[in-house]
C-alpha cells in the first residue's frame, strides 16, 4: 500500500499536482492541512476531481467525510489520546457509515495497547525524517505485530526494500515527494520502485 501525505505547507497548484498524483496510480491520499480552517478544506477538496473523493483520507474536520462521500477519517495520536474511553465509540460511528479509519502512533507498545481497531496504523519515524530536520528514525521492526502497520518518515525510493523487511505492509510518503523537485517524478520512482519490492 502506498500512501501519500499532502505537504503541511500550500502548494502552488495543489489540487493539479494531487490529481496527477491520482492519475499515475496513487492509492490513497492522506488531506493533512495543519493550517487550514474547515473552508480550506472545502475549497482543496472542490479542486481535487470526484472520483478520486473515495480514495482520500481526511486528518481533521472529519465531518467533511459525509459532505465530500471521502474515503475516511484518520485520526491523529493527540485527537485518538484526547478521545479516551470515546474513542472505540467516535470509531464505530464511521464504521457503521461505510467509512474506513485509520490513526497515527509513535510507538509500537502503542499499537499493541490500543483496543480499536483500525484498518491500518501509520507509525513513525522509521527513518529519519525528510521533512522534518532532526526528527531521527527509530527502525521500528514490527514483524511481529498482527496490525496492518503503515511505515512512516525518511521513506523514499532507496529506502523502500529496508521499511519492508522491517515488517511493514505499506509506506506513507510526505517529504520524499513534496521536498523534491518534481512530485509526479518522484512519485512515478516511488511507485514503480514498489512493484520490485521482495516481501518475505
């Protein structure tokens, strides 16, 4: 599984570059805007085609998943800590509507403590971080977790074969693709290095 991360920052034709992203084979887009309030959220999303809605995961203003028929909430570490005893509840809701869950974790005690059940985990830092300076890895081996656990943080195209040895079923990818020059080159690398990828 290959996902992306949209960049924290605005981007000079977003919505284009997300499309083309879409139209190359991307999966699933992850919508984190740290900085948009829920009306940039609605004008992004208005931008990005229609058919590509159900393949888009959104980091806040979750209530945009019934608006946009999306694909999904993610639910942040902090926003998942906050819920508490709410959580298992606040995720079934979505459930129960057809929309998938995923959530963030930087742990894998973490992970194997938390009773909900997502249909995937991202966890980071694997590597250390492209997009954030010093944010170092921590080369988290999780072959021997049964969670469908989503490696994060310094992936690119040569570090794709060690995040897979190291157990993980999918990358999430933010900086190797919105640091770089080019996004849809970088994610054409990205995407066809995948396709050689040996999983043991």
């Amino acid at each position: 599984m290959l996902i992306i991360l949209t960049s924290e920052r605005e981007l000079e034709n977003e919505a284009g570059k997300i499309n083309k992203l879409f139209d190359n084979g991307l999966e699933i887009l992850h919508f984190r805007k740290p900085t948009l309030d829920v009306e940039g959220y609605r004008t992004l999303l208005n931008q990005i085609d229609t058919k590509y809605h159900s393949r888009t995961m959104v980091h806040q203003f979750h209530e945009l998943c019934e608006e946009f028929n999306l694909r999904g909430t993610h639910i942040q570490e902090q926003p998942r800590l906050d819920l508490g005893e709410k959580l298992e509840e606040y995720v079934n809701d979505y459930k129960t509507k057809g929309f998938k869950i995923s959530s963030s974790f930087h742990s894998k005690e973490d992970i194997k403590n938390c009773l909900v059940d997502f249909e995937y985990v991202l966890l980071s830092p694997v590597f250390g971080s492209i997009s954030k300076a010093g944010y170092k890895g921590k080369g988290f081996d999780v072959n021997d977790l049964d969670e469908f656990v989503i490696g994060m943080g310094g992936i690119n195209e040569n570090t794709l074969q060690a995040t897979f040895d190291l157990g993980y079923r999918g990358v999430g990818v933010l900086g190797g693709i919105w640091n770089t020059e080019d996004s849809l080159k970088s994610f054409k690398i990205i995407y066809d290095k995948l396709k050689t990828i040996q999983i043991t």
